[in-house]
C-alpha cells in the first residue's frame, strides 16, 4: 500500500516536533506555515526554538526527508496545528486560524481526504465552526472529506519524550477513519490511542487542562491561607501527598503559557452559569502576580530597602523554556512598572534578546545592581549560578530544590 501523505499546517511549539516526529518514523511529511522567515530558517538547517532533544529530532527529521513550504500540498492527509486564542473579553475561542486553515486546506486537497484537527478547541468547536466551511467549498462532510479532532498532549519542556511516551485521543466521526489517523500516530507514539467521537475528544482535552488550573489554584490558595496564619504550606502539601488519593500541585506566581491559562476560559466562556469552579481558580491563578508584588513590597519595608533595588529572575512562563507567553513574571513586571516610576530589573538566561525595558542581558552586571532577588521561574541556570548570588535577599517563588548560600537571606512566597 502507498504510504500517505502528510501535510502538517503550522510549523509552531506543537506542529514543528509532530512533523519531525513523525518524519523521523518513516512517515512522509511535509511542513507548512505561512510565515516566509519561519519556513527559510528551517529550509536552512536550523532549528526555530530550543527544547531538550530538539535539534537531534530535526536532525533526524532532515535526514528522513522532511520538507518545509510555505504552500499548502495536496496530501492525504491534513493536521493542523495552528493557534485558537480566546476573546479576552467574552473568554470565547477564537477559531479564525484554524478555520483559515482549514479553508485553505480545502483549496488545495483532491475529495477523500482527512483533515485532523490537533489545536485545542472548545467542545462543539468543530460542528460550529469547521464543518459548515466544508459545506462552503461544496464538500460532503464525511464522503469528500473526513473531520478528525486528536489534540495534542506534550509538555513544553519534555516535548520530544512526551511524544512518544504520551497516549493521546482521536476523535472521528467515522472509526475507520480514526482507524486510519491512529496508524500514523502509531508510527512514533507508544502510548494507548484512543479512538472515540469529536465531541468526546474536543471536551477531554479541554478537561485535562483545566483539571491541572483547579489543582494549582488549589495550592496557592493553601498557600495563601498558610501565609495568612503563619504555617508552611510546602510542608503541609509534601505531608498531604503521601496519603495515596491527594496529589496536590505546586503554589507558584501564576500560571502562565498558552494552554493551562487559556483552555479553561473556553469552559467558562460556553457554560458561564456553569463552570462556577473554573472560573474561580482562574481567577485565583491570574492574581498571583499581585499577590507576589505585595509580598516584595512587604520584603521592602522591612528591609527598608527602595523598589529600584529589586531583580527579577525569569521572564519565561515556565522552568527551562524561551516561551514567554502569558508568563506571570512579565504580568508582575507590567504591574510594578505601573505602580511606580522607574523600569524594574530583570534577567533570563533563555532569553538572548532584550523583550523588555530593564531586561539585563548579562547575570553578573544584574547581580550588581540589586539587592533583592525575586526568583519567578527555576531554571536550571539559576543551580548552576548559585554561588555567584552572595548576600542577596531572596524571595523565592518556586521553592527551589537546592541551597541558596548561607550569606543569602531566603523567604518563600
Ligand atoms: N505551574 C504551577 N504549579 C505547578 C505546575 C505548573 O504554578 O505545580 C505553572 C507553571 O509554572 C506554568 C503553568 O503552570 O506557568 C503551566 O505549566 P505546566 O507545566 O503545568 O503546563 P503547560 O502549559 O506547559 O502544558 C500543559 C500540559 N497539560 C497538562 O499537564 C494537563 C500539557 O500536557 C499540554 O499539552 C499543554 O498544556 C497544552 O498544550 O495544552
């Protein structure tokens, strides 16, 4: 039998490590984004972003015969992983990207072909917003051409494992098809692949993220309510975690990148009377940046020190990534700058370029000038530096796993 083709649209965090994925595993694939630069840097050898195992995984992908274009092809098969931003203000999905794509997918593609759709989208996504645009370009909806939802499931920062060890849901409206869509995710993935219904698998994907929102919500409001009376909550939650039902996540400044902070708004956005819960913990999470500010300002006064001696560490949204979306340490920095005149410090090693006003690039000459270091992510960077950090006054944010110096003065947020 012909080997299928595979066009994977959107060449971003989620689409680049599929297509090399699968690539890389023999399948036939050819990557498209629409952004020139993008496709050029790839079609020159080198990598778009930094993950761990990432530039040995294009490698191997180059040497399979992975192509990258800005043209959509005609394939077999479609998967699209392009971005669905909520409205800010009606937490509703914005499905334009992917409908865009699809559209133009729909231009390109011979009748029997599957489209995939991998982004994250709320439920009924699909119905409401991709199959009347079959309808548009004169398709029978499961005869021409077959829908297919298998959202993705891979964390930024452990991608490239994540991709082969995770198991992952597809959802079709025929199960031959998602038969079909299954083979090819079976030629890297080592996980269960469940086959189920769109809906099932728009609402699961939707749910897991959301799930983890609530749980870290939960901890910083035990963190809070800890603060308030004068009792360690990482003690306590470390304590709780051996009972063999709780499993409860870390407190931390916020939740930022572009799923945990953003899928649960699609809940609350379509079931407003509903999702009382959702909406809470994402309330709860989206205040933590001035819930940090308060406790700097405290660590100020009682160190009588002024705010232009504060530093912060981190800008990325999380430990050990370049993607700063959503990242509550740029929220924090935004915050301070408003409330006050001057521009605060900050540093991040996986940051090489200034995308901020008082960004330093080089540690030592940010070490100088400071006096209080608020660690906002733990990267990897920051262990290896240790003993560069003498005397300093440390908020630590992310209750760090290794030993600041003894000239440090550490207080947990
Ligand atoms: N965070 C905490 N405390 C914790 C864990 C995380 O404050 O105990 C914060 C992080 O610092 C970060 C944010 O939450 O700011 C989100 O980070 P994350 O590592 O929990 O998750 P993401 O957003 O990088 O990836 C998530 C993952 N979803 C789940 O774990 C259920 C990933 O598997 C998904 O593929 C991804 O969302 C996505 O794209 O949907």
């Amino acid at each position: 039998m012909k080997k299928p083709l595979v066009n994977v649209v959107g060449l971003g965090y989620i689409g680049l490590p599929t297509a090399m994925m699968m690539a890389s595993h023999g399948v036939n694939v050819i990557g498209t984004d629409f952004k020139k630069s993008l496709v050029d840097t790839l079609n020159s050898g080198k990598m778009t972003f930094q993950e761990d195992g990432i530039d040995e995984l294009f490698q191997k992908a180059l040497a399979s015969g992975i192509k990258f274009s800005t043209e959509y092809q005609k394939a077999d098969v479609y998967i699209i992983c392009v971005a669905t931003p909520y409205d800010k203000d009606t937490k509703r999905v914005d499905a334009s990207f992917v409908v865009a794509a699809v559209k133009n997918v729909l231009e390109v593609c011979d009748k029997g072909s599957i489209v995939v759709v991998e982004s994250t989208v709320p439920p009924g996504t699909m119905d409401k917003y991709v199959r009347p645009v079959l309808d548009l370009y004169g398709f029978i909806d499961g005869q021409d051409i077959h829908l297919v939802h298998a959202p993705e499931r891979i964390i930024p920062g452990n991608m490239v494992r994540e991709l082969e060890d995770n198991s992952r849901t597809i959802g079709a409206d025929d199960p031959a098809i998602g038969e079909k869509v299954k083979e090819i995710y079976k030629s890297f993935c080592k996980g269960d692949i469940e086959v189920t219904d769109i809906r099932t698998a728009e609402m699961t994907k939707v749910v897991e993220n959301t799930y983890r929102d609530i749980n870290i919500a939960f901890a910083n409001e035990l963190l809070k309510i800890c603060r308030s009376d004068n009792l360690d909550v990482y003690e306590i939650i470390r304590i709780a975690n051996k009972h063999p039902r709780v499993n409860i996540l870390s407190p931390g400044p916020g939740v930022g990148g572009h799923c945990i902070s953003v899928d649960p708004w699609f809940l609350v956005g379509d079931y407003p009377e509903l999702a009382n819960m959702v909406r809470m913990a994402r309330h709860t999470n989206d205040g933590m940046p001035d819930y940090v500010l308060e406790r700097v300002y405290a660590l100020l006064r009682a160190h009588k020190l002024t705010p232009d001696r504060v530093g912060f560490y981190g800008l990325t949204y999380k430990e050990d990534v370049d993607d700063v979306r959503d990242s509550p340490a740029l929220q924090l920095v935004e915050l301070m700058h408003q409330r006050l005149a001057g521009t605060p410090k900050c540093f991040d090693p996986m940051l090489t370029t200034e995308i901020i006003e008082g960004q330093y690039l080089d540690f030592d000459k940010f070490l100088n000038d400071i006096d209080v270091l608020v660690v906002m992510v733990r990267h990897q960077h920051l262990k290896q530096n240790v003993d560069k950090i003498k005397g300093k006054i440390i908020l630590d944010t992310r209750k760090c796993p290794f030993d600041f110096q003894e000239s440090n003065v550490v207080t947990l947020l």
